[in-house]
C-alpha cells in the first residue's frame, strides 16, 4: 500500500484573521499520514499571529523566524521538513478535506512517483464560492503546461500542488531574490529540468480573493517587475527552445498565432545576443522585456 508521510507548510506573516481557517483545513484531512508546519516569517502584529499559531498546542509544529519573505519560509520548509512529499498551503487559501488523499492516489497509480500532482481550483471571499471556477480548466492538460505557464494567467495553483522532496534536490530551493513571483520562477525551473506534471482535474483548492492579498496589493510594483524579470525573451531562450513551446500549445490554431507572435521575437532576440556578446552582454535585455511582454501575451 502506497502510504507516504506528507508535509504540509502553512507559511503566514501578519494574517492571523485568516491563519486558523487554513490550520484547521490542513488538520481536516482524510489523510492521516501528514505534519503540519506553521512558519512566521518575522510578523509584526502584536503576537495575534502567534497567538493563533500556539491556541493549537501539538497539533502542528510552529517555528519564529526574523521577516524574509515567502521565499524563505518556504526555503525553511523544505530544509526542516524530513517527510517525502510536501505541500504548501497559503494562510488565507484553504484545503478540502480530501485534497492529500485524492493526490497521493493518483500518485499512486504513476510509475514515477516524484511527478508533481496538480490540481483544479476555485475562487471564494467571505465565505462565498465565486462563481468564477480557475478560467484555464479547459486547457489544462499536461503536455500543454509549457505553453499554460509562459501564456496564461492562472497556469498554476501553487497550493494545489504535492511534490516529493527529492524534486528540490535536483532544481534547488526557491529563488530569494524573488518576493513576489518565486513560484512562478520555481515552475519554469522545474520545467526546464524535465520534472514531470500530471493534472487531476478535481477541484481541491479554495483561492481567497480579499482586498488585502498580497499580489494584489504589490501588483502594481512588485509583482509586475518581477514578473517581466522572469518572461523576458533572454530568460525564456536560455531555458526552452521554440520547437518545446510550440508543441506545447492546446491546438494548430493556436500554434499558427504563438508562431507568427514569437517568430519576429525569436530571431529579433538572435540578433540582440549578438549584439549584446560583442557589446560585452550591456543591460539591453531590459529593454526588451516590455517588448516581449506586450506582444507575446496579447493573447492572455
């Protein structure tokens, strides 16, 4: 009988009105076999987090580290965690109650099991489903999760994810230069590394929408640069070819307009290495990230 030990990380800084929702969805499980972490990076209020973290004694296990952002917490995870799959679980996001134990069997079921299982999601605030379930659903197959990544908003989930520890052994721990896209960042890694993905098309997740959500409130900063950082042509060149992008788009309608919106991109970013190898590689990228940025995902 597959029955892995499972990890769960429930990193918060400063949320307690919404961290013992998302501590009690974790402790719900079906699944028995899990830990749940409970990391503070460095809050700053009062000690209401610390006092919602500790009101569940030995029921979870919490650790106080000085503010580093998500990176860090996460980072943290992965090095105390000693258990083989792990999961990481937002302070304002919640769990069904059978979100660890439909994904271990599927795994289950896998040859491989250091395949990362994702699943489908919805959106809810104050207590309400949205309507709105995650807009992609139709598209996400597997061998479109390239394509879903680089050109879709919502490609996805990382709460909906369950990935075995040895996978960070082989791409590493989450970049810290990143505050607010490290995850982004970690699927284009795991990507690029030929980590495989298996899609469970099961709803598990519940995404919290609320005024106060962290993309949302560095959006128009944070959030945006980092992201151009990530999509810039020289970064998304040096770890897919064209060919792997196109053959991961959902159809041939779609792969006519990715090719005719990437070919002007593809060899004008032939021609600024070159330019840039000879100019002894100046800071010309930058100047081309916005390019890649407004034309590419027009199509978002």
């Amino acid at each position: 009988m597959f029955y892995p030990k499972v990890s769960i990380i429930i990193p918060v800084y400063n949320w307690s009105n919404y961290l013992a929702e998302a501590i009690k969805s974790a402790l719900d499980q079906t699944y028995n076999n899990i830990e749940i972490l409970v990391i503070n990076d460095g809050s700053n209020d009062n000690g209401e987090t610390v006092k919602v973290a500790l009101s569940f004694g030995d029921k979870i296990n919490y650790i106080y580290k000085e503010n580093g952002w998500v990176a860090t917490a996460l980072n943290l995870w992965i090095e105390k965690a000693s258990w083989e799959y792990i999961s990481w679980l937002s302070h304002d996001d919640l769990y069904y109650p059978n979100k660890i134990e439909e994904q271990v069997k599927v795994l289950e079921w896998l040859d491989d099991k250091n395949t990362v299982i994702y699943s489908n999601f919805e959106f809810f605030h104050d207590n309400k489903k949205i309507s709105e379930i995650n807009p992609n659903s139709n598209y996400m197959k597997d061998e479109n999760l390239l394509y879903n990544c680089i050109f879709r908003k919502y490609p996805l989930q990382w709460c909906s994810l369950l990935i075995k520890k040895d996978i960070f052994e082989k791409i590493w721990l989450f970049n810290i230069d990143y505050k607010c896209v490290q995850d982004y960042d970690m699927w284009l890694r795991m990507l690029s590394n030929k980590i495989k993905f298996k899609y469970y098309n099961k709803i598990l997740i519940k995404y919290r929408r609320h005024e106060n959500q962290w993309s949302i409130a560095l959006n128009s900063k944070c959030f945006k640069e980092e992201y151009k950082n990530i999509y810039n042509i020289s970064n998304i060149f040096n770890k897919f070819n064209l060919n792997d992008i196109l053959k991961s788009s959902p159809n041939n309608e779609y792969k006519i307009i990715l090719f005719l919106k990437i070919f002007k991109s593809f060899y004008l970013s032939v021609c600024i290495f070159i330019i840039i190898n000879i100019l002894n590689k100046l800071w010309i990228y930058s100047f081309l990230s916005p390019i890649w940025r407004k034309y590419i995902l027009k199509q978002k």
